[in-house]
C-alpha cells in the first residue's frame, strides 16, 4: 500500500476515491472500502482512501474530541488488510482548514488526485466552514468531472455502526457489543517498553505495551488475547488505566500478564485484543490487598478461557 503525505500538483493516475477519518475502520467502514475496491477494479484504477491527521475534531477542539478508536499506524494497517492500494494522509492544519470547497474539488480532488470514481458517506462535508457537501459534489459529476456516490449507513442488529456507537460500547465494557460493530475484537497495539517492573514484584510480570491514546476508549481489566509474541495467539489478563494504588500520575498504561509465560518481550510490537471486561479499576489500601486483587484477576481469567473453549467445543460439535 502507498502512502502519500502531500497531495501532488498533478496526479499520476486516475484513482478511484473514498473520503473519511475511517476511526477503528467498523463494519460501515469496511463496507465503503470493499465497494471503492470493486469499483477500482471495475475501471482498472488504484483505490484510494483520503484521510486526515489530526482528527479535524481534535485540531479544532482537542479537549472535547471524542476519544481516538485506532492510532494512525493501527488505522493505516486496517486500510491495508482491507485491500487499498492508496492512502492520501493530509495534515489537518490552518491552511488545510481554510480550503475552499470549490478548491478542494478542483485542485486537490480532480488535478492533484486524479479522482474519476467517488464515495463518500451520507453526511460528508468538506471545504472551510464545511461548506461542502454531498450536492456540490454532484454539480461536479454533473460537469463530467467525475462519478459520485454516497454510502448509506449500515446497521447491525438495528443500530446504525458509527465511530461512536464503538466508543459508547467500548466505554460501558460490552467487548461483544464493539466486536459486533467493529466485526472482529477491539484491539490495541504497541511496543513493549521497560516499566517500573512494578508487577514482578508482585509475583505477576506484565509486558508493558506502550500506547499512542492519550485518551484510551475503555479502562479496567480485561481477558485478552495477545498477537505478536510467537506467531499463536496467547491468552492472558490486561489492565487498562492509571494504577490509581501506586501511581502518582494520570497517564493511562497497558499492563498485559500473559499466562505461563516468562519470556523478554521488550521492543516486541503486540496486538492486544480486548475480549471480555472483568471489572473497573479500584484504588486500594496497600499493596498486600493488590496483590491478592491480581492474584484474583489471573484465576478469573484463566476460567474465562477454559469455558471460553469448552463453548467453543460444544458448538463445534
């Protein structure tokens, strides 16, 4: 997949073309990328994704934008499975912010990208002010720039699937609810880094995964799958927030205690996938009484795998 940063003052190529943040890329994300993609085959064109960093909500409120589903290496890894040959990534900045509509059709969307097929979804606006909108795109076509689509929503067991609707689940701690939306389980992934080994100390060593979300969507402990490690997926207990007992900060930190497993793991990128949530944080009246509350968590967990597979077994026959 090609990543771009600048938008040329000429394209290469005709793309066909999808536009949007693609925040956790959701089942309605993924249905906009699989029909850009057939349409990119249908014409013989590359598809493309445009999309913007920061957040256009974070540039402009960063202390009421909602909380980030995927970091931007999570994201372009998404658009990558998906299928995308393309990724135009625009800074979102002052200049960006202040393109005309007009503008952004003619110089970045006709000349700089090539655009001849685009998608967007049903409450696309775009341009200074948010100007733009679905029916000036529409106009284009109308002057054969080029061939617009609008995606309508999709829905899941009657809930229309949005960023949000991820978020709202994710925070309540409904992991099935999220992984109905998201089609597979919500995921974090990170390098891990040398800690305070805080963990060892209490007999249960973790792997410290360091995150790209200041202002992680979810918190509290967890039964978690873990990718990365030895090309299995291994089981074990996270825990997601500020360590309220020992901790002077606030930072959020992603504590991850694989199961039977005492292995170096420092500078290893993991993907931790969130399954089932156990509880919220607490803060504690001393060590001793933590310790006893984690030795609890890993015996917790490993019965949730062990009837996690017995269903598993079951189904299957």
């Amino acid at each position: 997949m090609r990543i771009s940063r600048t938008i040329p003052v000429a394209a290469d190529t005709p793309v066909a073309l999808t536009i949007g943040n693609f925040d956790g890329v959701h089942l309605g994300h993924q249905a906009m990328l699989a029909r850009l993609i057939a349409a990119a085959h249908e014409r013989a064109l590359p598809s493309c994704v445009m999309t913007f960093e920061p957040h256009p909500r974070e540039f402009f409120a960063p202390d009421q934008a909602p909380t980030r589903l995927t970091s931007l290496r999570e994201k372009l890894e998404l658009l990558e499975r998906a299928g995308v040959d393309r990724v135009q990534l625009c800074r979102f900045n002052f200049d960006f912010a202040k393109t005309a509509p007009e503008d952004f059709i003619e110089r970045l969307l006709q000349r700089g990208l090539g655009a001849r097929w685009i998608q967007v979804g049903d409450d696309f606006r775009f341009g200074a002010r948010r100007a733009g909108d679905f029916t000036m795109l529409k106009a284009a076509e109308a002057r054969g720039v080029f061939e617009v689509h609008a995606m309508t929503s999709v829905t899941v067991e009657g809930v229309r699937v949005s960023s949000t609707a991820v978020r709202e689940r994710l925070a309540a701690g409904d992991m099935d609810g999220a992984q109905r939306l998201l089609g597979r389980p919500y995921s974090i992934s990170g390098r891990v880094v040398h800690g305070d080994s805080f963990g060892r100390t209490l007999g249960c060593p973790t792997a410290n995964v360091l995150m790209k979300h200041n202002r992680p969507p979810l918190a509290g402990i967890f039964a978690v799958e873990v990718h990365g490690v030895d090309g299995v997926a291994r089981p074990g207990v996270a825990s997601l927030g500020v360590r309220p007992t020992v901790a002077r900060d606030a930072r959020p930190c992603l504590e991850v205690n694989l199961f039977d497993f005492d292995r170096d793991l420092y500078g290893r990128h993991l993907k931790v996938e969130f399954l089932h949530k156990f509880r919220d944080e607490e803060k504690y009246a001393d060590v001793e009484t933590l310790r006893r509350q984690i030795a609890r968590d890993v015996e917790i967990a490993k019965h949730y795998f062990v009837t996690r597979a017995t269903n598993r077994k079951t189904r299957n026959g």
